[in-house]
C-alpha cells in the first residue's frame, strides 16, 4: 500500500520540480539576453535619433548656403567691389544672407567675403577686408583642402564676436567662393552656436552623457563646455575599438569602471555620434533578473514539494480506503488479493457501468429539455445527419419530417415596448407567442419551438403533393396571422424572418442562418414586420451603394457652425439616403460607422473636454449602435448621443474660449514641481490638445511652457539654497530631476555658477 504513495510522492516531486528549473532557467537567461539587447537597442535608436535631428539641421543650413551662393545675387556681388554705387546689390545680399538665419537651421551668423575686390559682408555690416581686425584670421581660410568644410572655431579667438549670444564656441560651414572657379577668392560662413547643437542632444529624461565627435575624434559638441576642443582619449576614457561600420557599440574604461559606447557616423561630415553608459547601469536589471528569477524558482520548488506531499497523501488515501470497502464485500479471494488496487477498482467500475449507454436512452427519451436541446444544436449546426436522424427516431419526429416535402423556418423576435419590462412581463409575452404558434400552426405542421437567446425558432413543413404556391400561401398566412395575433392580444410587435424553402432537414441550420440575416434587415422598415429572405437576396443582388458623402460634409459643416436647423435637416436627409431599401445590412452599418467616426473626430479634435456632453467610448457607441433595430431608434439614438452633444460643444467653444485656462496651467506646474513635468503630460492631465494649450499659454504668458518651468525650477532651487541647509541632491530630487548632475549643468547655465558656489555666494553676503 505504501509504495504507490512513495511512488506517488516521487514521481510528482520530479514532475514538478524539475519543469520549474529548467523554465527558471531558460526565463532567466532569455530575459537578460532580451533585456540586454533591449537596452543596447534603445541606445543605438537614441543615437540614431540624435544623429537624424541634427543632421537635419546641418543638412538645411547645407542647402541653404548652397543656394544662396548659386543664386544671381551673389553671382553678381562676388565681382564687385561694393562701394556707394552698389548699395542696392548690398541690400539685396544681405537680405539673401538673412534668410539663412532661422529657427530651422539654427544659424546665427552668415558672412560673406571677397579677398579680390577687398570686402566682408557680416551681421554688423559691410567692410573693407583689410581694414577688419580678423583678416588674417580669414585668409587663413582659404588654405583649408576642400571646398566645403564644417569648422569648430572657438568664439574668443576673434576680435570680432562671431555669434551675438552667449556661447564658447560656434560650429561653422565654410565654403570657397567662386563655386565654378577653380581659382577661389570669396569665402562663405554658416555660424551656428554649438550651444543650440549641445541643447539638441542634452534632455533631463536621458541620463547617458552625450558628445559629439569631428573625424578627427575631436569633440566639438558635449555638456561640459571645458571639454570641447579636446580628443575623447583626453577624457581619461581609453581608446575606443572604432570599426569601419557606420555604427556600433564597444566599451571602454574610466578609472578602473567600464563603460558602454554607442556610436554612430554621420555620412554627411564624418562626424561621430557618441552616447557613454555605465555597465552597471546597463547590467542592474540583469542581476535583478536574476535574484529575482533565483528566489522565484526556489519557492516554486519548495511550493512544489508540500503540494506533491499533501496531494498525494490525499490521493492515495481514497484508494486505500476504496480497496479496503471492496474487500469488506467479500470480493477479497486470494487471487485479487494479489492484484494491484487498480486493477481491483477496474473490475468493479466494469460492472458498473456496463449498463451506461441503455441508461442514458431511456433517461432521455421523450424529454423536452432533450428534445429543445437537440432542435437548438441542429439549428445552430452543431449536430451530425447521422445523429440528428438517430434522435429524430428516437422523439418520434421522423415520420412527420418525411412526410413533408417543404419546409420553411420561421426566426420571430419579440420587439421591446417603449416603456421599460419587468422579467415577468417579458416571460408572459414570450408563453403567449408559443401558445398563438401552436394555436395557428397545426401540429402536424410544425416541429415545437425553440428560445435561441432572444429569439423563437419553428420549422413549419407541408406534405410532399403541396404545391409551390399553395406552400408559400400557407406560410404567408401563418406568418400574418402570428403577427396580427400578437398585436391584437398582447399589444405586442414581432418581426418574423422567414428562410428561402428547403427540403431536406438536415439544411435546418442554412435556413436558420437565413432567417436570422433576414431578420437583421428589419431596421430598414418599420416595426411588426415579416422579411423573406429570397426578397432581400434579389435587392442586394442589383443594388449598387452609394454612401451619401456630400451630405454628410454638410452635415458636418452644419454642426460646427453650430446650425441645430440646418444640421437636423441634413441628417434627415443623410439617413433617408443611407436607409434605402436596397443597401445592404453591412454597406448600412458601415455608413453608421463612418459618421460616428467623423464626429468623434470633430470632439477630439476640438480640445474640448467637458464631459457633461460626450463621456462614452468610440467602441461603447459602436456597441449601441449596432443594437438598434429600427429607424425611430436609430434616428433618436444618433440625435441624443452624438448630434446635439456635439452642437452644445461647439456652441459653447464658439462663446468661451481661453478662460483661465493659463492659470490652470500654472497652478499644475506649481503642484507637480517635484515631477519631470511635459507639456504632453499637463494636457493629458487638463484633457486638453497638447498643440492647443502651447498656444494659450505663450498668449497667456508671453512664455513657452518648458521656459517657464525651467524659470519656476530656479527659483525654488534659489529659496531653497538660500535659506535652507538641505543638500543639492535631496533639492534635485525635489525639483523632478533624475540626477544630481542635470540640475547642476542647468543651474550653472542658467546663473553662471553652480549651486554649491551660489549658496557659499549667497551665505557670505
């Protein structure tokens, strides 16, 4: 007896333990390799992205200059000295050259000059070459190898500031002049801020340090102004493993700590694009992953191991004490004594149940419940000839099935009064439809009639001598009859669906299928309605679909000019056309769906977000809509829930626009200070269009959302080093930043100092 425990208890042990492990397993090292190649995914799309924006921008200023350069302008000014007589040519120069300087192309500077006929054109004016305080420094130029070159110019090297703002060193595009002339004596700047670069790249959402590297591995563009102009192995960085792909990933080490390098190439100038992470920053959701995948597994096993100890005990237990009854019974001999306990309830269950299959045809013979089942199954095609026709044999059904040499299947709905139904009204209208089918169809005519969910199925047939017309007399009458019943004794509507003739029926479910398709076309006509589905074939079969587009457009136009009028009068018109008799239920349902969609549209897009209109989903109105089953509701629906909601909306938009809605905004930014606050994230929050609320607040404060977030920052970040003792980082924290750092690069370039030797400033005074 014991050893089937044991056996029990050690093969369940094994079968689940061993499964846990090797799943443990395999979880672990799959989720590290995924998390890994994850993360080393997202930094190569980081850099990529980084790469494309500027790019993008160095590729505009690119054109831009090549543009101004080609064009008649320059060609003409290139050859003239431009003294008093060409101020006009000047004029016109200068105004090309200002159109380089946009928001687009970042560019701050554009100078122009011309060592033969002895000019420079810049920001300030025109000149005389040789009398600028940099000519020297601008002949040099002319000594670069290539026609073109981007340029790292450190600001404070000429005497002559070569950008207005505020910033160390300028990234310039360089191109000898003239373009077609072999022989080059005019020369063209593009002078953008490496600032307006660094602030392209930097973002408190990223943690990585970011720079940008010539092809010489210099750096020309990185957080940390000190460092631009020096090679990356000046760093303390070791030298990174280059490849000659256009990207990868390598590592290299800081003071005795590695880190990952992702790097990208640019083809337009051999830059490099570089993003640093540390590898244990990299590597700590890997350990997490596993510690957590470790403890996981060992409590599945230990799990594992009580649950196979008690179950098995608990399986085992009704066996002993079933093989110990059977002996109790004298069936104990010698011989089965020896058997196995299986082998011993086996014998007995055979006995048992070697009588089943006589006991289940006589339990369910003559049963309505079965016979209601059955007839359910076969409508539904769930039910086999051979088993249909075994079942008919056995209800007694199949005489009066082969007597009939036509058949049609009736599909009647119940429709819903107006008023609201308690369920005992719904069960008496529902027993008076049964009665009046069984009181209008001879028996011998119909087979009983089945509930399928809401509606009530009867297959009525004639005898094989009918005749076609005779046949289709004798169902029309039923059907009228059944219709006229209901309304005249139960005040009660029906619908009745009726299925194309069928002989035999085994092609109950086709019908079925028929008759409900029928049905479903009864939100075409009015209530109380009998449809044949051979009359809805021939109309789909001609009909051609027209959605009404123009005047839905109108409609449209009507509700956003708020017309109640005029819109009702469209839609009126839009639901006539979509309504006709010979569009089909789908072409129907799609011309519901495309309004719906449009007008959902136009609330979206109209950063409205009042809920006392509008407050369900696009999916919940889909939903109703598809349940309506007559035009009156279809019409009342779409004028309730979409059509004067949207006219009060935009009636209500067109009388108050901008109220207090900027103050909103500054009363969130003051709340959520301590988050890493978007202007994505306030109008999720407002419910409004994110495009929406820029514009209002910039009208409202004459300031960008971020400049003014940035702005609130400082000067909390002030009060508090100020007068309080509370260190940097904890203040960092407090302000939304990730780290110590970001808030540091953005007090010092905001205030010229960092924080620690601002409160130092501030405690002295």
């Amino acid at each position: 007896m014991r050893s089937l425990w044991m056996k029990l208890l050690v093969y369940g042990g094994l079968i689940g333990t061993i499964p846990v492990i090797i799943v443990g397993l395999f979880a672990y090292f799959q989720s590290t390799n995924h998390a890994e190649q994850r993360v080393a995914n997202e930094k190569m799309e980081l850099m990529r992205q980084v790469k494309a924006n500027i790019e993008q921008v160095l590729t505009t200023v690119h054109h831009s200059l090549n543009n101004t350069i080609e064009s008649p302008t320059m060609a003409e000014a290139i050859r003239k000295p431009l003294l008093g007589n060409d101020f006009q040519l000047y004029r016109n120069l200068r105004r090309e050259l200002s159109r380089l300087q946009s928001f687009d192309t970042k560019v701050e500077e554009t100078i122009v000059l011309n060592n033969e006929q002895n000019w420079i054109v810049t920001n300030q004016g025109i000149s005389r070459l040789d009398a600028h305080p940099d000519e020297d420094r601008y002949i040099s130029f002319f000594e670069l190898p290539n026609n073109t070159t981007w340029l790292l110019l450190e600001t404070e090297s000429f005497e002559e500031a070569i950008i207005r703002r505020h910033c160390p060193y300028t990234i310039s595009l360089v191109k000898k002049l003239p373009t077609r002339l072999s022989d080059k004596y005019g020369l063209a700047f593009a002078n953008i801020p490496m600032c307006s670069i660094k602030e392209m790249i930097l973002s408190d959402e990223i943690s990585d340090e970011l720079m940008i590297l010539d092809e010489k591995n210099q750096i020309i563009v990185h957080s940390d102004e000190e460092v631009v102009g020096k090679s990356f192995v000046d760093l303390g960085f070791s030298e990174p493993a280059w490849t000659n792909e256009a990207a990868g990933q390598t590592t290299v080490d800081l003071d005795n700590e590695s880190y990952a390098l992702t790097y990208t190439t640019s083809n337009l100038n051999g830059w490099k694009y570089v993003s640093l992470t540390s590898m244990n920053e990299l590597m700590s959701e890997s350990r997490s992953i596993g510690w957590f995948t470790f403890y996981m597994v060992l409590s599945m096993i230990v799990l594992t191991t009580f649950v196979v100890w008690v179950y098995s005990r608990k399986l085992y237990s009704p066996v002993r004490k079933l093989v110990a009854a059977i002996h109790q019974k004298g069936t104990g001999d010698e011989k089965k004594q020896k058997r196995t306990e299986f082998q011993v309830i086996e014998d007995q269950l055979h006995d048992l149940f070697s009588s089943k299959k006589m006991l289940e045809q006589e339990l369910t013979v003559h049963t309505k419940q079965s016979l209601m089942l059955f007839l359910m199954r076969v409508y539904q095609g769930r039910s086999s000839t051979t088993d249909s026709q075994e079942r008919l044999r056995l209800y007694g059904l199949d005489k009066r099935i082969n007597g009939w040499g036509i058949m049609s299947l009736f599909v009647i709905h119940l429709e819903h009064p107006r008023h609201e139904e308690d369920q005992e009204e719904r069960e008496l209208r529902a027993f008076a439809l049964r009665n009046i089918i069984d009181d209008t169809v001879p028996e011998e005519n119909r087979l009983p009639a089945v509930w399928i969910d809401d509606l009530l199925v009867v297959v009525v047939g004639l005898d094989e001598y009918t005749a076609i017309t005779d046949a289709e007399a004798a169902v029309y009458h039923w059907s009228e009859n059944i219709k006229a019943y209901m309304q005249e004794y139960m005040q009660t509507l029906v619908s009745i669906g009726i299925s194309e003739p069928f002989k035999a029926f085994s092609n109950s479910n086709i019908a079925f299928a028929q008759g409900t398709e029928a049905l479903t076309h009864r939100f075409k006509f009015n209530e109380n309605v009998i449809i044949y589905y051979r009359s809805i074939q021939a109309r789909e079969k001609v009909a051609v679909y027209h959605h009404p587009s123009q005047t839905e457009e109108e409609l449209l136009l009507a509700i956003r000019l708020a017309d109640r009028e005029k819109a009702e009068e469209l839609f009126e018109i839009w639901l006539n056309a979509v309504m006709d008799k010979g569009h089909t239920v789908g072409e129907v349902h799609v011309s519901f769906m495309h309004l719906i969609s449009r007008m959902l549209r136009f609330y979206h897009e109209s950063g409205w977000t009042r809920s006392d209109h509008m407050h369900l989903s696009e999916a919940t109105l889909y939903q109703e809509c598809l349940h309506l089953r007559s035009q009156d509701k279809i019409k009342d629906w779409f004028s309730e829930r979409l059509l004067y909601p949207l006219l009060a909306m935009f009636k209500e938009i067109s009388e108050s626009q901008f109220q207090d809605l900027s103050q909103k905004m500054i009363n969130y930014i003051k709340a959520n200070d301590d988050t890493a606050i978007t202007l994505e994230q306030c109008a999720a929050d407002l419910h409004y269009n994110a495009n929406y609320l820029s514009s209002v607040f910039k009208k409202g404060t004459g300031m960008t959302f971020s400049d003014y977030v940035a702005d609130h920052r400082l000067k909390e970040a002030k009060k508090w080093l100020h007068d309080t003792d509370i260190p940097i980082k904890q203040i960092a924290e407090r302000l939304g930043y990730k780290n110590s750092q970001n808030f540091i690069r953005s007090f010092k370039k905001s205030t010229g100092m960092t924080p620690g030797q601002y409160r130092q400033e501030k405690g002295m005074e």
